[in-house]
C-alpha cells in the first residue's frame, strides 16, 4: 500500500530552521507531485506548497515566498521541506500529502515546535 | 481568513443527514476548479473523502456525496454515524494566489 513516512517531531528556537522529510514507498515517485500542508494547535489546514519529483518544478504559497523550499531526491523516493527564520507562529504539524486528484494519501505528520 | 467559506460548526443526529457548505467565488470554485473534501479524526491525519467535486475515492461509503454550483460547493453526510464526528475541509485552486486554498474547516458533531 502507498505509504508516506514523516520524520520526526523538532524543537527550534526562533530564527532557526527546520527540515521535515518524508519518504515515499510502494508507488512510483516521479509520477506524483508532493503537496505540504500545515495545521497549527487547534486550527485549520494550510497549504503551503508543491513540488514535481519529475522535474522539479515548485510552486510555493505567497506568504512562505521566500522562506520555504521544497526539494526532493528520487534516488530515495524522499521529499524534503525546509522552512527558515522560524516564528513561534509557525508552530505546528506539517504534513507531506500525494497529489493526485485532490491530495489522496498523507504522511502521518510531523510536530514542528518554535520556542524560545 | 480563508477565500473558501465553511460553517464553523454544524450537527445532527443518528441517522440524520447534514450539509457542508464551501463557498468560494469566481476566482476559484467559480472559475471552475475541481473541490476536494477531506475529513478530518481528532489526532489524525486528513483523508481525501471527495475529489473532482462528487468522486468518492475506493473504500469512502456512499453515504458520503459531494456536489458544485456556481461559486459554491457542498458535502453531503447521509445516515448519520458517530464515528463521522470529524472535521471536514474543502480544498481548491485560487487564481489570485496561484495556489491551493482550504476552506477554514467544519466541525461536525454527531448528537
């Protein structure tokens, strides 16, 4: 079965920065985009951004221009999300999603906590 | 605030049938982007449960449907269970952000 597998939970102080994986298994990479989406304590989900493992290709949300990149490498089937200059309001779970039509299969999440 | 529109909150009972709405305007939904539903457990991960507006992905009971009007779109939850008290998200394409937005999320409860 698809599975995506997230690295575990971070501690960072403010202004640092953080990079969550996620591996894919049992599907072939190249063919599906990777989404990333975050959900802050007790609050909705947000988009942040896609990537293409076929190519590269990125298309990042305009409040995290700037901040984030995304990157892949498909010799491990492995997405990578690297958020910098981190804010305590950039505390949360983040998630690595498959795009398919609609997002149809989700890493189980990784904690993701900014304090000082 | 999000460009997709979701009553905080919505209920019913056993057995009842409940309506999610999501409603967006005419530079998402009403542009004509496809509307993804996820729901949500407490402590997990989403799950797609609706994409391209009413397809249920294998394995999502039938009691689950999803529809698309003009700028707005809506989840339908028949024979309400206990087990569907979850949080519920729609999701689609905003042009003025080049990006993909989610609603701010409906909190359904099973009375």
């Amino acid at each position: 079965q698809v599975q995506l597998v997230q690295s575990g939970a971070e501690v960072k102080k403010p202004g640092a920065s953080v990079k969550v994986s996620c591996k894919a298994s049992n599907y072939t990479f190249i063919n599906y985009g990777i989404s990333w989406v975050r959900q802050a304590p007790g609050q909705g989900l947000e988009w942040m951004g896609w990537i293409s493992p076929h190519n590269g290709n990125t298309n990042y949300a305009q409040k995290l221009q700037g901040r984030v990149t995304m990157t892949t490498d498909t010799s491990t089937s492995t997405a990578y999300m690297e958020l910098r200059s981190l804010r305590s309001d950039d505390t949360a779970v983040y998630y690595c999603a498959r795009v398919s039509s609609g997002l149809d299969k989700w890493g189980q999440g990784t904690l993701v906590t900014v304090s000082s | 605030q999000s460009v997709l529109t979701q009553p905080p909150s919505v209920s019913g009972a056993p057995g009842q049938r409940v309506t999610i709405s999501c409603i967006g305007s005419s530079s998402n939904i009403g542009a004509g982007y496809d509307v993804h539903w996820y729901q949500q457990l407490p402590g997990t991960a989403p799950k797609l449960l609706i994409f391209g507006n009413s397809i249920r992905p294998s394995g999502v009971p039938d009691r689950f449907s999803g529809s698309k009007s003009g700028t707005s779109a809506s989840l339908a939850i028949s024979g309400l269970q206990a087990e569907d008290e979850a949080d519920y998200y729609c999701q689609s394409y905003e042009t003025s952000l080049s990006g993909s937005v989610f609603g701010g999320g409906t909190k359904l409860t099973v009375l």
